[in-house]
C-alpha cells in the first residue's frame, strides 16, 4: 500500500504513522523527521532548512521534493506512508507525475482532523526520544517513567518548533497552504476522513479499519 497521512501540527500524523507501519510493514516517510536528521547531521539540506523551520513557514517545494523523490524511490515497491508530505498543491502534483511516470499511484489519502483549540495542548505536551524517535506527551500518552523513553531510558526533549509562537505560525501555514491539498485529492479521488479529536487509541481503531478494508479491495 501507498498512503498519504495529511492533518495539521498536532493532528497525530507521526503517532498514527508508527503504528500503521508496524501493522502493515510499510516504511515510514516523515518529511519532518528527515529534515531534522539533516539538521543534527549539519548537512547543506539541513542548514537550508532550519530558519524555515525554526519559524514555522514551509521549506521551499523545490528543496522538499527532490528530498522526498530520494526516500520514496527506496521504497516505493514494499510500500510506505508518507507524514508531512505532500504539504503543498504543488507538491502533490509533483508526486503524481513522478508515481505515474513509474506505473504507480497512491492507494489512499488519510485525512486526520483536529480542531485548531486542541492544537497546542498537543504541541507543548509533546516529548520525543532523540534516540529512537518515540513520541510521548505529558498529559495524554506518558512514559512510565516521566522524562525518559519506554525503549531506551533516553531523556525526553521538546522540539524547538513546538514554543507557542511558532506553533501560531505553522497553524496559520496549514490553513493557508496545506489544506487545499485536502481540496486537491478530493477532486482526484477519495480521501479517507478521521475524527482526530478523539484519543490516540480510538483513532489508530478508525484508521487501522479503513485500511483493512482497503487492503481487502486491493487483494
Ligand atoms: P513536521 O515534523 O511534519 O511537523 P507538523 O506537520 O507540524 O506536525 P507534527 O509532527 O508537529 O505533528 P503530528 O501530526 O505528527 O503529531 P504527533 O503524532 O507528533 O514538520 C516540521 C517542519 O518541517 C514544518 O513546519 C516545515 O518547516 C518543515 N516541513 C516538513 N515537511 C515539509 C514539506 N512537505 N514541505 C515544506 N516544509 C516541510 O502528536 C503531537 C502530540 O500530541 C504528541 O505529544 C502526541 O503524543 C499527542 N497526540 C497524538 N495524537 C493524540 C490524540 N489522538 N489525542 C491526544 N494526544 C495525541
Ligand atoms: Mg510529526
């Protein structure tokens, strides 16, 4: 299978990811998660990256999708679900044209909604594993032991680009520029919607149902 997860900051796109992956064995393709390995790698992709980044506006589409081309190439045979990307129309038609140029298409577009007012909560509760990536939150889903990561004990850090004032701006940068990418694949095909409102478990429930079904027709 091919997904996309779309939602805004805080929707749940990375919690879902995780465990849709280790149901399906897909790969998972977090555009988020790669510029920030580029970034504590100090590459050139990295440093280009980081003010936009570190004030919540998007990094230029030429830059994301010859990144995004790159990571999707190694997997596009077993599968994989792309988080955080496409972000923009522009980068969802760059997608279709180069599936399409190998035969290929996206099987299902994952639509998580959350309203704007549970958004920071979610942002300043979230603590995440340097290590291993983990993604915990203070109120709504803790480690068992406060600070430190289930898997490895490493100590729980915040993301930079979660301080409320840049949270106030990626906001704004989903409604004005992310959202119509919604529009754009409804007029294509179907998008899947998910009441993100709800706890983590009850949405991993809709979503691993929607895709069973999915994976049923595509047999
Ligand atoms: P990215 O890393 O993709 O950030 P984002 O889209 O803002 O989304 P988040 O990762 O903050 O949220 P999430 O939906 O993954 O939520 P999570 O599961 O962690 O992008 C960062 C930056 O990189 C962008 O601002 C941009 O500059 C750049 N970038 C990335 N992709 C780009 C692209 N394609 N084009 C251009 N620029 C790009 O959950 C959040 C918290 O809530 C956690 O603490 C979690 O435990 C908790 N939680 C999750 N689900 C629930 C639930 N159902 N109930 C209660 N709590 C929950
Ligand atoms: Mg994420």
């Amino acid at each position: 299978m091919r997904i996309v997860i779309l939602g805004a900051p805080g929707a749940g796109k990375g919690t879902q990811c995780k465990r849709v992956v280790a149901e399906y064995g897909l790969a998972h393709l977090s555009s988020g998660d790669i510029l920030r390995r580029e970034r504590s790698e100090g590459t050139e992709l990295g440093k280009e990256a980081q003010s936009y980044m570190d004030s919540g506006a998007l990094v230029p589409d030429e830059i994301i999708v010859k990144m995004m081309a790159s990571a999707i190439s190694e997997s596009v045979e077993s599968g994989f679900v792309l988080d955080g990307f496409p972000r923009t129309v522009n980068q969802a038609q760059e997608l279709d044209n180069s599936l399409q140029s190998s035969g290929q298409k996206i099987d299902a577009i994952i639509n998580l909604n959350v309203d704007d007012e549970l958004v920071s909560q979610r942002m300043t509760g979230r603590r995440s594993c340097p290590e291993c990536g983990a993604v915990y939150h203070i109120e709504n889903l803790k480690p068992k032991v406060e600070g430190k990561c289930d898997n490895d004990d490493a100590d729980l850090v915040q993301r930079a680009d979660d301080a409320l004032d840049v949270v106030a701006n990626r906001l704004k940068t989903y409604h004005e520029q992310t959202k119509p990418v919604v529009g754009y694949y409804k007029s294509n095909g179907t998008v899947i919607e998910i009441d993100a409102n709800k706890d983590a478990d009850e949405v991993t429930g809709f979503v691993l149902d929607k895709l069973e079904e999915l994976a049923s027709a595509l047999k």
